[in-house]
C-alpha cells in the first residue's frame, strides 16, 4: 500500500492535519460567535453536550474524554457552574467522588444549545450531500481509531 504523503510531495498547507486544524478552528470560531448571546464558549459546550449525552459525570471522566488535564476541566466545570448550567454534588455511592451534572437552567437550555451546534455544523457542511457527510465522519473515525 502507498502512503498518501513523501517527503518530495508534502507540503504544509495540503496536510490533513493542518486542514483539520484550519476547519476546526473555523467552527470554533462560528460557534464562540453563535453563542455569546448565551455566555457560553464552543469549549464549554462541549462539555456541556458530553453532560447532555453521555454518562460522564465527574471533572476526571470529561477530562480523560477531552484529552485535558483535570485542573483545565475543574476551570472549566467551575466557569460553567458560576454561570448556572452545571451543578456539582458529592455522589451517594462514594462521597470522595463529586459529580458534575446539569442543571435545571442547563435542562432548560438543552435544546438551544443542540440548535446552536446544528446551525453551526449545517453552516460549515453547506454543498455537502448526506452521503459525503456520512463519508467524512467515517474516515474521520478510520483516522482516530489509527491513532
């Protein structure tokens, strides 16, 4: 099999890695835009959608899932809170264990968040077909899981 980069071809600004980067920040960009209007960053909402959907619910779980160190997540979480969208309680199983859920304001404003990201990504993926955004997701899947 042939590798798709050599040293006589590469160049900076045609590396996947430097595109990814370059797209990435552009949708951070759009979302920190989108929702300044709700005191939020696309960094907190990431967290925020990971507390929506998933079962991680400490600063060491969202941590390890953002490749963060837990002190940036517990700055994060603490942000969050000030602004009312987590709440944080000792859990009943291990009370060393605090756990970081959302609150009745971040229940609240669940859906708004969910259409703030759709619009976002429905805004970077405009000319694409259902079929190239299915595509694209799978070989970004195909790169994580070569990591």
């Amino acid at each position: 099999m042939s590798h798709p980069y050599n040293l006589k071809t590469y160049t900076s600004a045609e590396s996947i890695g430097y595109l990814l980067k370059r797209a990435g920040g552009q949708l951070s960009v759009t979302l920190d835009r989108r929702l300044a209007e709700f005191d939020m960053t696309h960094a907190q909402l990431g967290i925020f959608m990971k507390l929506l959907s998933s079962n991680l619910n400490t600063a060491a779980d969202l941590a390890r899932e953002f490749a963060t160190d837990t002190g940036a997540m517990t700055r994060l979480l603490d942000r969050l809170e000030e602004k009312g969208f987590v709440q944080r309680c000792r859990s009943i199983a291990d009370r060393r264990v605090v756990e970081v859920t959302l609150s009745e304001k971040g229940h609240e404003m669940a859906e708004q968040m969910i259409q703030v990201a759709v619009d976002a990504l429905n805004h970077h993926l405009r000319g694409f077909t259902q079929e190239e955004v299915g595509q694209f997701k799978e070989f970004l899947r195909r790169m994580i899981a070569n990591a």
